[in-house]
C-alpha cells in the first residue's frame, strides 16, 4: 500500500495526529531527566574505570554529579506522578475504560502474543507481515519496561536519598537490597533504553535515522496505512478519522526533534558502549 492514499480521506489530509501536546512534552522530560540520571550515575557504578572519573568532571567532579543525579531524579518521579494522574482522571473521573482493553489500550491482550509469532514468521519468510492497530506488541513492551522500571529505580533510589528518613519503617537489610536493586536496575534500564528502545523507535529499517511522531505528535497518511492498517480501517468504519486529521507540524518542529532525538542517540550508544567496554575488561 506504499505510496497509496486512503480512499476515505479528504484529499488535503496529509497527517493524522498520534500524541497530544502533553504526551510528548512529558516523554521529552522524561527522555532529558534520563539521559541525566544515566550519564550521572553510571560514574558512580563504574566508579574505578578511567572514562567514569572523566566524564564526571565533565560534571564537576562526583559531588556534583551527584546533585545533578538527584534535580533529573525528582524530574522523572515528578513525570511518573503526572502519568498516573492522568491515568487514574481517565479512568476513575472519565469512566474511560477503554484504556484497560481493546484496541487503543496498553495493557497486553492476547492479540499481542499472534502478533509476535506472526511478526516472527514474517522475519524468515514463512507468513505475511502482521496488521497492527494503535499499540504494537514492541510498543507495550516498552512501555511496561520502563513503567515498572522507574517504579522500582525510583522507590529504591528514595530509600537511598532518605536514609534517616526510612529508617524510621524499614529494616537495616533493606537498605543494602536497594544499593543492589538500583545499580542494578539503572544498568538494565540504561542497555534497555539506550539499545532496544532506540532500535524500535529510530534505527529499524522502517524509520531510521529517526521517527519524529514522538516530537511532533504527528504520523503521515501513508505511515498510518502501512503501518497502523486495522487502527485506519476501524476509525474509517467508526467515523472517527476526520477527528485526528492533520497538517504537518512545522518545519521547526521536525528540525529540533531530529537534532534532539539525533543526539540521545548518539550520546547514549557512546554510553552502552563505554559500559561494555568496563564489563568486558572486568
């Protein structure tokens, strides 16, 4: 379908709107507030290599560092507090729950798991390539990964902020589980968002060198039919798909995005390489 216009769209549609404002600019928060916590604390987990000392007097040294670990830190709890705000007024105040199943939904359903063995077949040549709806199966995952993973990150990372503080309700044990849990976690989530997450995002075949829906909220008609085929066809049929048509975002926008997105990019596969580089020479 490449190349191809959908029949039901008014001709000067040329994009259809994927994520709100506010979507985005808290993904773009939560992208900076990482990128900080990972080039902050990584220094600190890698303390003994030579390129950690480097780059934390790139910061100021390790005090420093520090500092600007726990400011990106409370930026991403401050992130995670609005997300489940916002998910719990769509669901307890907005009565929307069509956020917990069905097609526009990010909880995994069966479907998910035929799109994966479909999707895989379709890698070796052995079926056709899957239709997708608003989610695909990788997009919940990433999604779950880093929910769950900035819970625990997060929670673990507070024990460690507020010692005196949790001393009070915890037990001594407890507090060496969270110095464990969140370097450990920390190094999971950074080879996770810095490999995976990129690859699914920007670097696969389909969208690299970078996929701007993310910054501009926005998907083409070709991308929503090539790639969202059983979401066009279901809010054709329900006549919901005038709603989310579009113009393009402006040229600015697509320009900072790419320049943004080009740099997380780079800076965080300099940073899985530098780590592999200190697990490898252990």
């Amino acid at each position: 379908m490449s190349g191809s216009t959908p029949a039901n769209a008014p001709m000067t549609v040329t994009h259809y709107r994927r994520f709100e404002r506010t979507d985005r600019l808290l993904h773009g928060f939560l992208m900076f507030s990482f990128l900080g916590l990972a080039f902050t604390g990584m220094p600190l987990l890698f303390s003994h290599e030579t390129w950690a000392a480097s780059l934390a007097r790139i910061f100021g040294g390790f005090s420093a560092a520090g500092n600007i670990h726990r400011f990106c830190a409370m930026m991403m709890i401050t992130v995670f507090v609005i997300h489940l705000s916002r998910i719990a007024q769509r669901l307890f105040i907005r009565k929307d729950l069509a956020m917990l199943w069905g097609p526009a939904s990010m909880v995994p359903q069966p479907r998910d798991f035929f799109e994966l063995i479909a999707h895989l077949r379709w890698f070796v040549g052995l079926g056709r390539q899957p239709r997708f709806d608003h989610f695909t199966y990788w997009e919940k995952f990433d999604y779950w990964a880093v929910f769950w993973g900035m819970g625990i990150i997060g929670g673990s990372g507070l024990v460690l902020w507020f010692p005196e503080t949790f001393a009070h309700v915890l037990p001594g044990w407890l507090f060496n589980i969270a110095m464990v849990v969140h370097g450990e976690e920390a190094l999971l989530a950074v080879g996770f968002i810095f490999t995976i997450h990129f690859f699914n995002g920007h670097l696969r075949p389909e969208k690299f060198p970078m996929d701007s829906v993310i910054f501009t909220g926005r998907v083409t008609v070709n991308e929503m039919l090539e790639e969202r085929q059983d979401e066009y066809e279901r809010l054709v049929i329900s006549g919901r798909i005038d709603e989310l048509a579009s113009a393009a975002a402006p040229q600015w926008i697509y320009t900072l995005g790419r320049s943004v997105g080009a740099v997380a990019v780079t800076f965080g596969l300099i940073m899985v390489g530098l780590i592999l580089f200190a697990l490898l020479t252990k």
